[in-house]
C-alpha cells in the first residue's frame, strides 16, 4: 500500500502546497513527502502526529514513503493544518 499511496501522491497537483513553503530557516520537507505519510497513516488507522512520527523510525512502509528522512511531530501537524484544507479538491 506505501507503494500505492506514492504513486497516488505523484499524480496530484500540489503547486499550492510548493508555493507557501517559506524561503527561510532550514529546507522544508517536500510537501509530497508529508502528505505521502499523512494519507498512508490514515489508511492504517494512525491519526497522531507523533505516532506518524514514532513510524518514519520504526516502520519499514513509513520510512519507505518518509525516503529515510523523519519529519518531527510538530512539522507533520503543522502541515496538516495548513494545507489538507486546499488539497480536498
């Protein structure tokens, strides 16, 4: 299924997503990336941002969608809070 969810991802178009990323601080992480775990989570039934967290280290499908990086929890909520709403369409 992580395999399905990135293909999905792929295909979707998240030019607003890129456009709010901020020009400051360290590199964001790829909006694909975090919306990659956060649907790949719901479908397995994990809703919390530090259980996502906790799985990029422990779970090979979520390390897998994560490309080896390890997003922390606030990173995760935050982007679910800015951004789910623009990408229902």
């Amino acid at each position: 299924m992580a395999r399905f969810v990135v293909e999905i991802i792929d295909q979707l178009n998240l030019s607003s997503a890129y456009a709010s990323n901020k020009g400051y601080g360290k590199d964001p992480y790829d909006p694909r990336l975090l919306l990659g775990l956060i649907f790949y989570s719901y479908c397995t039934g994990i809703f919390s941002s530090r259980k996502i967290e906790a799985a990029t280290n422990d779970t090979v499908a979520f390390r897998f969608i994560a490309g080896n990086l390890h997003p922390d929890h606030d990173t995760i909520a935050n982007f679910r809070k800015t951004h789910l709403d623009k990408i229902e369409d």
